[in-house]
C-alpha cells in the first residue's frame, strides 16, 4: 500500500484555525485515493487537537535534533513525506534525503511565509508593502531554498503562484495550486439562504494565534469601522475566533 508520511508542525486544529482545516482536508483527500498515513510531530497534542485515529491515520509523536527519527523513516518507509510549512522541511527534509531519497518530497506551503512577515513589518512600519522588500529577508532565502528542495510544493492563492514565479522565478513544474478544497454550494442551499437585503450586522473569523488576522481586526476597528458606522449606525460586528487575547476582548463594547 502507498503510504504518506505527514510532518506536522502542529497536531491539525480543524474547529481553531483554517490551517487545520486545509491539513484535514489533505488527509481526507488521500484518504479516499486508499492511501496509508501516518502524521508524526514534535508538538503537544492539544485539547483542541482533531482525534486522527478516529479516521485511520496513525498518530506518532517526534523528537527534534533526535537520530530516533532516522531509525522511525527507514522503517516506516514512506512513498510521499508532506511537509507542513518550510521550518518542517529545514528540520526533517535533510533526513528524508538521507534515509528514504526516493520518497516524493512535497512541501505545503500554509502560505507564503515570507510574504506574511513583509506584510507585517510593512504594517509596523506604516508603510506601504513592496514586493522588492521580500527579495533581502533571511526567511525569504529559507522558505525559496525549501521550496527548491522538494519535489513539489502546494501553494494555497493565485497571489503566491504569480509572485513565485514571476519575482522568484520559480519553475512551475515545482508549483501545483491548491487552494482550500470546499464544496460548491448548491441550488438547494442558495434558495434557503437569506436575501441580501435581509440580513444585517458583520462578522470576522481568524484565530488570534496568527498575527495578521489581530493586524486586521485592529486596523477594521481603528480605521474602518467608524466609516462603516457613520453610514449605518445601528450595525454591529462580531468578531469570532479561537485563542482569543486580552488585546482583543477589550475592543469590546455592546451597543
């Protein structure tokens, strides 16, 4: 049987964040093509974590920096080793290499990481985000240099696809675009859906451990939403997401 080892950087969190769910969903897709799998990290299994074992995928806790993990790959033998995000590939790729060179190696990108820490200095910086000011950063060079080393690497938006081809001048034979794999909403659905002009009030959905979605719920607070409320000052917003911090829960104020 063809197995798929998946190197997480943390156990999925289907019901916290959208990165957990993109990870359930890669598992559910080779899922249903009869592939084994076998997710492995380092991380702590939290209360929040998605039960594996309830769907058949072995569960099997790592160690970093550890030759343990030489002794687990040559063993286990895998067809296909996923990486979840660059710093995964920068830790377990090199033994991959090693001790199974004829494993597909792909990397799932989980978004540009490069691109989210440009963004955000831009943010810090009040300054408007270039592309130029990818092209020096040190995790620029890591994440490029991860990407290069795999076989193939999943890009999640048309955005990432372009700026890597074009600005990084990757080939795309290395690239395959694969953004959140969601069901179409039918005919049936979008007839019991309210009608546009009966709905009311705005909501938001981030987990507040990812830092741009705190950039954005501060800058819609600060920057948008008094506009939007000048034209409807009886609308509401709900903010939603798990992890939520102290710095949020006190833009709070009932109206």
């Amino acid at each position: 049987m063809n197995h798929i080892l998946v190197v997480g950087s943390i156990w999925p969190e289907p019901g916290s964040s959208a990165a957990g769910s993109r990870m359930i969903q890669l598992i559910t897709l080779f899922l249903a093509q009869g592939w084994k799998i076998t997710f492995a990290s380092t991380a702590q299994k939290g209360v929040r974590k998605a039960d594996l074992t309830t769907i058949e995928v072995e569960e099997v806790i790592i160690e970093l920096n550890d030759n343990s993990f030489d002794s687990f790959i040559q063993k286990l033998k895998p067809t296909i080793v996923l990486f979840d995000r660059f710093m995964i590939e920068e830790q377990f790729g090199w033994r991959v290499a090693e001790h199974c060179p004829n494993a597909l190696r792909i990397l799932d990108t989980e978004d540009l990481h490069c691109l989210r820490k440009t963004r955000h200095q831009a943010i810090k910086s009040n300054k408007k985000f270039e592309t130029a000011d990818l092209l020096n950063l040190e995790i620029t060079k890591r994440e490029i240099a991860s990407i290069y080393r795999c076989d193939l690497s999943l890009i999640i938006s048309t955005y990432e696809m372009k700026l890597l081809k074009e600005v990084f001048k990757i080939d795309e034979s290395l690239l395959y675009y694969l953004p959140f794999l969601l069901d179409k909403i039918d005919e049936g659905q979008i007839e019991v859906l309210k009608h546009f002009e009966d709905r009311e009030h705005f909501i938001t959905i981030g987990n507040f451990l990812h830092a741009p979605n705190v950039d954005a719920i501060l800058y819609l607070k600060k920057t948008i939403w008094p506009l939007i409320r000048k034209q409807l000052p009886k609308a509401e917003l709900h903010i939603y997401g798990a992890y939520v911090t102290q710095q949020i829960l006190e833009l709070h104020r009932a109206c």
